[in-house]
C-alpha cells in the first residue's frame, strides 16, 4: 500500500513525524540497493533490496534511532541521515512496514527493539511418515534418479554429482546447493546445502545446513522437526541442550553423525528470522587419513629437540592435510622437533612435517592473560608466504627454545609482538 495512504488510513492521536534530518550522512536508493554513507563509517553500508529478511526500529542507549536491514547482514541505517524520509516511504509502500510501531518508538529516549516487518517464506521442508532407518548411513537426492549419497563421500566425489550445483554465498563462501529436495531419513528438506571451502577436499564432507521455515514462519518448524525426530532416534541419541526464552536447541545422535535444530527469538542481540537452522556435523574420525606409511617407513632421524613441556600439536587433520599421527620411530612420548631429510612437529598423538627448504622462517607468538586464559603459538611461515600453527601451549613456552631451534633448523625463529587475550 503506498505509504500515504497507509498514513491516512490510521485514526486516533498518533504521531507520524520523522527525525531532522542532518548532514552526518545520507541515504538514498539506487535501483536494487539501498546506498548509505556517512561521516561515522560505522554505517556506511549497501542493501540489497530483494533480498530483505527483516527491518527493526532500534533506539541504542545513547537515544539514537536507527532503522535495521537485514539482507543477510545487519545494516543500521540512522533515521537522522539526510534522504532517510524518502527511502522509509519507499521501502514501506514496497514492504507494508507496521509504520504506527516505527513512529511509536522512533522518537524514544529509552531503548527499544522492535520488528516493523518481516519476510513470509513458503514453507520448504516436510515430515513423512515412512519409517526410514537410515539416517547414520547418508541422504538421499529426490531426483528422477534417485541418488543416495553416503556420509563418507568427499568433497571430491560430491562436487562431480550431476545433482548439485555451486553458488556463492553473501559472504563470498562456495556454497554446494542440490538441484532436487534431499530426503535425510524421514524429513525432505528443499534447500540443503554445505559449505565448500574446506582446505582439504579428500576428506568426507563435515557439515551440511538447511534454514527450514513452515507456513507460519515461526517456531512451529523447530517442534515438527523435533517430533519427528524424536520418533526415530533412541532415548539416548537424543541430546537434548536447551528451550529458553531466547533460543531452542536440540540434537540427535546417528552413529557419530550429528543433526541439530536450533530457533532463534527475538531477544536483547538476536532476532527472529522464522527459520530453524537444521544442520548436520560429520563428527566421525577417519583414523586412516593420518597415515603416511611412505615417509615413516624411510625417515631418518638425526637430530632432534624435546621439548618438556605440556604443549599441543594441531589435531585437525579433516581441514588440513599435513596432520598425521605421530610416526612410531620417535623413541620418546615427548613433545618434540626432529630433523631428517625433513622438519617434523609432534606432540603425544599427532604432527606435522614440512620439506626444510619450503619453510621461510618460524614464528612465536605470545598471548598474554587478560580477559581469556593468554597462550604462547608456534608458527611455520611458508616461502608462499602461508601460515600454518604447529603447536600451542602457556604464554612464554616456546621462549627458551627459540636459539635451540634456530640450530637445529638453520631458520631464522622471530618473536611477534605481545598481545593481550581480550
């Protein structure tokens, strides 16, 4: 409805006067987007326009008002910028903005959050009562075809499907989306997906999300889910975490792969978007992927430093494909440095080993106690000018080894600048 008319049509003693408008910024719009900048560069921003979710009237503590856009960031638009009355008006005629809660609360002195308008999707998922038992095994693809793909297949092998199809994301992150609905055990989900930027690609896939929304675009998506859900798994594969006043929560247990629904209400600093995030996280270890039979079978160990203290080597071997398991020919349960033909990093369970002559320099790192507990990290600094965290442990740790490892090595050891744990 155009927004005068809207104004119109309201009886009663209400108040409909924007902010002055100043010259601390301006917003106005272009085509799609909606174009803010300001001399405070905190909110400078560019919304797109077709892809709103919500808009909120916010008044902070410090009695300033703004108009909040979502369009998969939050965008502050302060309602004092100049050209602000003409792109409310349009937004609002466009949208249908509740403009009698905006100019209830615009001119307040005290904080206030409250949502003018928000986005109804069409609902994109459903529960079936078939009685399928094969949520620990994998999901299946709706198409012509049907196309069941295990829990174990990699980035490799995913991303040749037939079925599935790459976008990026507001965030400039690969995303894989599927070109059918997936059916995961007894729910079919229109808009699954997973994120593709994972650095190792051999490795089965770690995660896959799907915001689900039913008609009503509220809460009652998280409770449909978790009925049906709750039918299928066991007492003990359900973990339940939380139902507040500001978040709901609760997971499923299939055989190490872990399905979790979350939604999310308005609240102090979170808002209410209408979905439940329905995600899946592959926590299942593949110890075979921390092999390499290859190089323990040849190395050679000739010099090498223990270090003594209690210090972790980087265990996340799914995201990074140097993470091994630490060779069985280091003749002590030690932390420690060796040199053969290579350098290698082991703690107690895991390493690292790099070709000497790719290494540039190393790199310690010191974090001092704050607000968190500090730390101290040691970094190799690659000649492609990478980084890569070969251990970790208390702030000052690797200190007395630094002239040790410059040594042993050959390489130049420098120390970071100190910084304080906030």
């Amino acid at each position: 409805m155009n927004f005068l008319k809207k104004i119109f049509s309201f009886t009663g003693k209400e108040k409909f006067t924007f902010p002055e408008e100043t010259s601390k910024g301006n917003v106005h719009i272009e085509g799609t987007k909606i174009i803010c900048v300001g001399t405070n560069q905190m909110y400078t921003c560019e919304v797109n326009i077709d892809a709103l979710q919500y808009a909120y009237i916010i008044v902070n503590r410090h009695e300033k008002s703004f108009l909040l856009l979502f369009d998969s960031h939050q965008n502050q638009i302060p309602t004092n910028y100049g050209g602000f009355k003409e792109v409310y008006q349009n937004l609002s005629s466009q949208f249908n903005f509740n403009d009698k809660l905006f100019f209830k609360n615009v001119h307040r002195s005290s904080i206030v959050k409250k949502r003018i308008w928000r986005k109804i999707n069409a609902s994109n998922y459903k529960t079936i009562e078939d009685t399928h038992k094969d949520y620990e095994l994998g999901f299946e693809i709706c198409a012509p075809a049907k196309d069941f793909i295990n829990w174990d297949s990699t980035y490799d092998e995913l991303k040749v499907n037939p079925n599935v199809f790459f976008e990026k994301s507001p965030y400039n992150q690969q995303l894989l989306k599927f070109k059918y609905p997936v059916r995961i055990g007894n729910i079919i989900i229109e808009n699954f997906s997973s994120y593709f930027d994972n650095k190792r690609t051999d490795v089965p896939i770690v995660g896959f999300f799907a915001y689900s929304c039913d008609e009503t675009n509220s809460d009652k998506s998280y409770y449909q889910l978790k009925e049906r859900l709750q039918k299928d798994f066991t007492e003990e594969n359900q973990l339940f975490g939380y139902e507040r006043k500001d978040q709901n929560s609760f997971s499923f247990n299939a055989k190490d792969i872990l399905i979790s629904l979350t939604y999310t209400y308005d609240s102090d600093f979170q808002f209410d978007d209408g979905h439940t995030l329905f995600h899946i996280e592959n926590k299942r270890e593949y110890p075979e992927l921390l092999i390499d039979e290859k190089y323990e079978s040849i190395m050679e160990i000739s010099s090498t430093i223990i270090i003594n203290e209690e210090v972790k080597a980087v265990t996340d071997y799914k995201r990074n494909k140097r993470v091994k398991r630490r060779p069985k020919k280091l003749d002590t349960t030690l932390s420690m440095l060796w040199i053969d033909a290579k350098i290698g990093f082991a703690d107690q369970s895991y390493c690292q080993v790099f070709d000497i002559d790719e290494i540039e320099h190393l790199t310690i790192y010191n974090v001092l106690p704050a607000k968190g507990s500090g730390g101290a990290y040691l970094e190799v600094n690659l000649i492609d000018n990478s980084r890569l965290e070969v251990f970790s442990g208390t702030c000052y740790v690797f200190d007395v080894y630094k002239q040790h490892i410059e040594k042993l090595t050959n390489l130049k050891v420098k120390m970071a600048p100190e910084q304080d744990d906030y």
